[in-house]
C-alpha cells in the first residue's frame, strides 16, 4: 500500500491553543509471590495521543471530510502528517472521530491522533 499523506490544501499543523501530547502506558507490571512487582517494557516504540484543533473554510471541511472517509476509511489508515511539536514528518491515524463547531462562517475541528 502507498503511503497516505495529508492533504496539502488543508493546513498542516495543529493550533497551539488546546493542543495536548500524553505518551500512552508502555509498562507492564506482573504481581510475584512475594516482593515488589515485577515490571517490562511493553514495546520498543510506544504510541503517543496528541489532541488539537484546526480551523478550515466550508471547502477545506469538505476535503477533510473526504479524506477521513473516503481515503482514511473512516480514519483506520494510517497518515503521513509533521508533528506538532518537532515538525518532522510521521506515522499518525485517528484514535476515534474528529468533532467539528461552526465559528463565525469557520468550523473549528477538533481532532485526537496517535503517533505510530
């Protein structure tokens, strides 16, 4: 399969207002019979949840639409997008669905990705 990149017509970053980055759980810790647990990595590479918004015009929610839908069936796929904080490009899909508020003639979408 090629790589899926984001679209080029929509902006490329998140907004820094509302943005979150929180690095998910990557330990896992048995109980022993006796003594402290025990505990190991999970994976070598652990995923990383980064929250954010970002603004688009009625054209660009409609090609962000079709994106999700059509390109990303329903947001499964994984895309090629910067990262928000270090701008260098990399693996991200939809952790769930992206939630769209009409702001004066804009629509702001909120979006949750995960960093592969």
């Amino acid at each position: 399969m090629a790589d899926i990149t984001w679209p080029e017509t929509l902006p490329d970053r998140l907004l820094a207002q509302g943005f979150s980055k929180q690095p998910q759980n990557n330990v896992l810790r048995t109980a022993m019979d006796a003594g402290p647990n025990k505990a190991r990595r999970r994976y070598t590479a652990r995923a990383v949840t980064v929250s954010g918004r970002q603004v688009f015009d009625k054209a660009q929610l409609e090609h962000f639409e079709q994106f999700y839908h059509l390109v990303l069936a329903d947001g499964v796929l994984r895309f090629t997008f910067a990262d928000p904080l270090t701008l260098e490009k990399a693996q991200f899909r939809f952790t769930g669905d992206y939630v769209v508020t009409e702001i004066g003639g804009l629509f702001e979408v909120a979006l949750e990705l995960e960093r592969l």
